[in-house]
C-alpha cells in the first residue's frame, strides 16, 4: 500500500525526518531540484529548457533543477517571476548558488513578455506554486501560467502543477496542464482527484530521502496496489456450495427503468454471488427471467406506475431475513410509494445494505441522518448529483472537494463511495482512492453494475471500505478491459459484467 500527503503532510513528514535524522530542509529541496532535473533529462536530452519560479520551495526547487540541468551541458534558462534579491529562506540559498553557477536568468518585466520568451522553448519546467497554493492565482503568476499553457512545449511541473490545491485537487482559476508531473515524496492528493489529476499528466515520484515510515503516519489518502485488493477478493474454497458464496437480494426496478434492475443483478452473479434475489414490481418479472434466468425474481405490490408499492415492505422484509446483503435502489424512481419503501426498509432492515440511486434520492429532502443512525454495515454509492441532493450542496461544491464531500458520509460501519473519475471510497476514517477507470464508463447504468457488485461483497463477508474499494475497483478494470474490446465511445453498461471476470482474474494472476 501507498499513501499520498496533503500539504500538512508534507511539512509534518518533512519536519519528523529533519528532527530525527538532522537532515535539513536545504538538502531535501537540493534533492528534489535534482531529481526534477534527471526527469527533465531523461525526457529531452537536448533543447532549450526555461524554468518559470515562483517565490516558495517549489521555486527552490526550480533554481536547483536549473543548475543541475546547466551542469548537464544543457541549455537553460530561468524565468523568475519573483526578483531574487527578496526571496529568502532556503529559496535565496537555491537561487543565489544557481546564479553563482552562471545560469542565465531574467525577471520578465512584463506579463506579456513571456509568451514570446517561451516560444521556442523544447521544455518548460514549472515551479511556480508547490503544495501551499490555495485559491486563485494572482498577477504576474496568472499570467506565467496562461503563458505556459499557451506554449507548445514539453511541460514538467515539479511536484504540484501550478494552480492546483494538493489538498482538494480543487482548479479555482488558471492552472498548469503538465504532460509529467515530478512529486516529491509521495504523491500528492490534489494529483489524484479531479479536476485537479486531468492537470497533472504522467505522476512520477521522487524519492528524497523520507522514509515510508514518515509518509504513512501522516497519510491522508490511501492508494491501494493489486496485492492490497487481492487480499480482499473472496476466493471460494475448493468445497464451496451455493449457500457459501453469499446471497443477495436487490430491491431494484420499476416498469420505466426494469433495465436497473437487470444490471444490478448482472453485477451481482458476476462478482460470484451464490444466490440473487431480484425483489422486483410484479410487471418485470419477466423482463428478468429473460435476461438472467439464473436469478431468483421476485414480484412486488406495485403501482399503476409500475413502481414498488408500500404494500411490498413486509415480503421484502422476509426475503432479507434469508441473505447477507441488499442492495436498495436502482431503478426504483421517486415515486411516493417507491420512497416510503425506501425510507421503511433503511429503517427496519439490520443488515448489511447497498443504498444507490433512488434509494438515497428517499433522503434528499429529511436528509441523510436516517441513514447515518442505521446499526447495520451501510455502503452508499452516490454520484455527485446524489451526494449534492443529499447533503444540500450543489454539485459543483460537491466536485470542487470530492475528498471532503465523500467524508461527511461516512462512519466506522458506513462507506462512502463517491463515483466518478477517480472513484472515492471513505469509511472508518479512512480514504481509498481508485486508480482506473475511463471516460467510456460515464453511461446510464454503469453504477447500477457496481451496485451489485458491492452487494455481493458484502453477502460475502466484507467490510464497507473493502467491498466498497474492491467492488469499486474491479468494476473501474472491468471498464477498461471492455473500452480496450470496444473503444470509450461504443462501451455500454451492459458490456461491463462480462469483463468483470478479466478484472478478477487479473488479480488472481
């Protein structure tokens, strides 16, 4: 397992090994600087080179990079958008010995004079913010940026591109669009959740010298490798039965959207469930039975809309009583009825449960604290139009902290998964996020598979952040193995549980 640090992190990290091993700030920049350069070499080995600084450490380590590279034969040029003779700390020292080197550099004296200055540039490093820049960028380094973006050269950004909270990944204003980001360390957050990981390109870590001891207790986002999620895949025994690979039930569908209903029970038996119930409004029985006649359909009360009817409670409430997990919501609408169904079950049902789409669309107008009192295991899976309803936000808040947002979600027995680029999964104090996925998967249904899946998972003994990471991760895979058969633009979400055995058996492999 990895971990990528926040900004608080980072200096935590920093300060732990300084106190303990006397190394200082100075050599950890002068590391750094030298490891942004090797990066640069290894991708342009000839060519002019412009690095744009800032005033902080990140500027540092675009001073030291410069040196390096001019040391290296190449052709390098510093734009300082700060006068050296004001900056101070580490960052003077870095600066003043790059220029007693003999490293060319100019503070442009115009905004516009960059654009032109960057013209004919084969790279440019950016190393104008670091991992303290919140907010907006002001002048001259709105400008530098726009400036950067404007330029048709190779972009390296050192550790955070420029205009990026490593915090939230939050894009308040213009930012750095690198082609290699080189992080110090271990990754940064804001690398790894949108919109700020469309900025970053290729993440190449540096190691500087902080051990993994550092940067793992003062972790604020987990990144899980393959042998963290395979040991959580539930393998059957070799004298494994039916009844031992879990059971499901989905409370899924209505005669509108019967088709939810179908992929999360396809879900379901493809990540190995024993038994799937599908407890379902009479009139799609038979839409079921012909699309997945290994699973168990159910018909419901329903009403003249073709949506579950309160009468339907007490007959779901028995067929609870007989699996490990149930997965409550896709498909089901809003419909007066189909809510109060929702809101009685969440209430009654002591479970393990999967709550996605309408059944927590049931809590947009109380509010989620039903959900949240729940004693059983909960996983909820929102996009972010679900969660913005939930939390009374609008999806734009919601987007612009994904990590933040998913975490009001979540307790000791509750996972979040917040679905999306870079699928968030929050629960017990802990973060995961997921590193697949594609574009292709943002079509009606894709979560109504994953649904399933995390159900499943669940009817088999899971944890909430296991199922919800797992599930997460092996329906991101299963998307990419289908976009690598069928292109992001033909893949469907019906395509998605017939590659969810590729998935698996990768991690198998």
């Amino acid at each position: 397992m990895h971990y990528a640090l926040d900004a608080a992190g980072v200096r935590a990290a920093e300060d732990q090994v300084c106190r303990q091993s006397g190394v200082t700030t100075a050599v950890l920049m002068e590391r750094a600087g030298a490891a942004l350069a090797d990066e640069v070499l290894r991708r342009a080995p000839s060519g002019r080179i412009v690095v744009v600084t800032g005033k902080g450490g990140n500027g540092g380590d675009g001073w030291v990079a410069a040196r390096y590279l001019a040391a290296a034969g190449c052709e390098v040029q510093v734009f300082t958008l700060v006068a050296p003779t004001t900056l101070d700390g580490d960052c003077a020292e870095a600066a003043r010995a790059t220029i007693a080197a003999g490293v060319v550099w100019e503070q442009p004296g115009e905004a516009g004079e960059l654009p032109g200055r960057l013209s004919d540039a084969q790279v440019i490093v950016d190393a104008i913010f670091g991992v303290g820049f919140s907010g907006v960028a002001r002048e001259p380094y709105a400008s530098a940026i726009l400036a950067i973006e404007s330029a048709t050269a190779f972009v390296v950004s050192a550790d955070v591109p420029s205009g990026i909270n490593a915090d939230t990944g939050t894009v308040s204003g213009p930012a750095v669009h690198a082609d290699v980001t080189v992080t110090f360390a271990a990754p940064k957050v804001g690398l790894l959740i949108h919109p700020g990981a469309a900025c970053a390109g290729e993440i190449v870590v540096a190691d500087i010298g902080l051990p993994v001891e550092a940067i793992s207790a003062f972790n604020s986002l987990e990144l899980w490798d393959r042998s963290d999620y395979r040991a959580c895949l539930p393998v059957p025994a070799r004298d494994a039965h039916k009844g031992a690979r879990g059971s499901v039930l989905l409370v899924t569908g209505s005669r509108l959207y019967a088709g939810s209903a179908v992929l999360a029970a396809a879900g379901a038996m493809r990540m190995g469930a024993g038994y799937v119930f599908a407890a379902v409004p009479a009139s799609i029985v038979p839409v079921m039975q012909a699309a997945l006649p290994h699973v168990i359909a159910v018909g419901l009360d329903e009403t003249g809309e073709g949506t579950l009817a309160t009468g339907s409670v007490e007959r779901i409430l028995r067929l609870a009583s007989e699996v490990g997990a149930v997965v409550l919501g896709p498909g089901l609408t809003t419909h007066r009825e189909a809510t109060e169904v929702v809101r009685r079950l969440v209430d009654m049902l002591p479970g393990p449960l999967v709550l996605d789409a309408d059944g927590l669309n049931a809590f947009a107008e109380p509010g989620p604290a039903a959900i949240m009192a729940r004693s059983g295991v909960s996983v909820l899976t929102p996009h972010p139009g679900e969660l913005a309803r939930l939390l009374g936000v609008s999806i734009k808040d919601v987007q612009a902290d994904r990590l933040a947002s998913a975490q009001k979600l979540e307790s000791v027995s509750t996972a979040c998964v917040l679905k999306g680029p870079g699928t968030i999964i929050a629960s017990g104090g802990r973060v995961v996020v997921t590193r697949a996925g594609n574009p292709g998967m943002a079509t009606a249904g894709s979560g109504d598979v994953l649904s399933g899946m995390i159900g499943t998972l669940l009817a088999q003994g899971l944890g909430p952040l296991e199922a919800g990471a797992l599930g997460a991760y092996l329906h991101a895979r299963a998307g990419d193995f289908a976009a690598a058969d069928l292109t992001e633009i033909c893949l469907t979400a019906k395509d998605l549980p017939a590659y969810v055995p590729a998935a698996v058996k990768e991690l198998l492999g």
